[in-house]
C-alpha cells in the first residue's frame, strides 16, 4: 500500500466550477453489485448485514439501490462490502490464477486476501464459510482502517471454516 503524500495539480478556478457540475449527488444510492451467495451463505450474509455498523472508518452508511442484505456503502465514494461473493481464483486450489501465498493481513482476528486495485483496493476474508469482499477506494487511505470497523460483525455472525 502506498502512503505517499497526494499533489494536487493547481487549476483554474472555472476548470473546477464547470467540474462540479457533473459530480454525483451524495443523496442518490450506492449501486454496488448485489451477488448471489450459495443458499449456505445466505443466512450468514443475512445476519452480517444487521449487525454492520453505521459508520466505517468515520464515513456514514448510505443508501443501497437496490436494496439487499448481501452489500452496504459507507461514504462517497463509497466503501463498498458485498457478503456471498465466490470463493477468489487466488484461494482457489486448481485455478490458474492460485497463489496460496497471495497478500494478506489480519485486522482484529479476521484474515483478508488483499489486491490493489486501480483506485485503491479490495478485500476478501479468508477461512470464512461466506466470503464477504470490501473495495476501499485510494481516498481513503490507508485502505486497510475500515476493516477494523467491520471485523467484529463478521467475527460475530460468520463463522471460521471452509
């Protein structure tokens, strides 16, 4: 993960004005998308999503649309979580892309593959029986604080085991 300081290019004034005009309300929802867990993970995905907390790494949870137990959004831009997502191919013994050495860390008792993204990175927990997966944009950083937030939810409703 990268910890250097970001510079800012100076613009005109009217450059960032006219900008403005196309950004995103941060009123509408968060569109992550929705997976589709097996029918095991469903249940844990359920309990996962009520007890999320409504703030991660001091952003606010917003509005999903749709709606769905399987994924949350904290902020804008919008750390995203999807619960029941499938098994990554880098955890994935017999795939091409396999690495059982790949990235990862443990944040509060809760292993997570890392992999850098074009604008910052996603999460994947490991040795869980559903796979939950956090994409933290590089606004954020370091990428990895909210995972303190969301550790104890998936401690508390999704078990260790493969």
């Amino acid at each position: 993960m990268s910890f250097a300081p970001r510079h800012w290019p100076r613009l005109p004034i009217a450059i960032l004005l006219l900008s403005a005009v196309g950004c995103s309300d941060s009123d509408e929802p968060a569109a992550p998308a929705v997976p589709s867990p097996s029918a095991r993970a469903i249940t844990f995905c359920k309990a996962l999503h009520k007890e999320l907390p409504a703030t991660v790494d001091g952003l606010d949870r917003r509005k999903t649309d749709p709606a769905s137990d399987f994924t949350a959004v904290w902020g804008d831009p919008g750390v995203q979580l999807r619960c029941g997502v499938p098994r990554p191919d880098v955890l994935t013994p017999g795939s091409e892309h396999y690495n059982p050495t790949a990235d990862s860390v443990d944040v509060n008792g809760v292993g997570w593959l890392l992999e850098k993204q074009d604008d910052g990175y996603r999460f994947t927990t490991t040795l869980r029986k559903a796979f939950v997966e956090v994409t933290v944009p590089s606004k954020y950083a370091p990428e990895v604080n909210p995972l303190t937030d969301l550790a104890e939810a998936v401690q508390k409703t999704i078990p260790s085991g493969i």
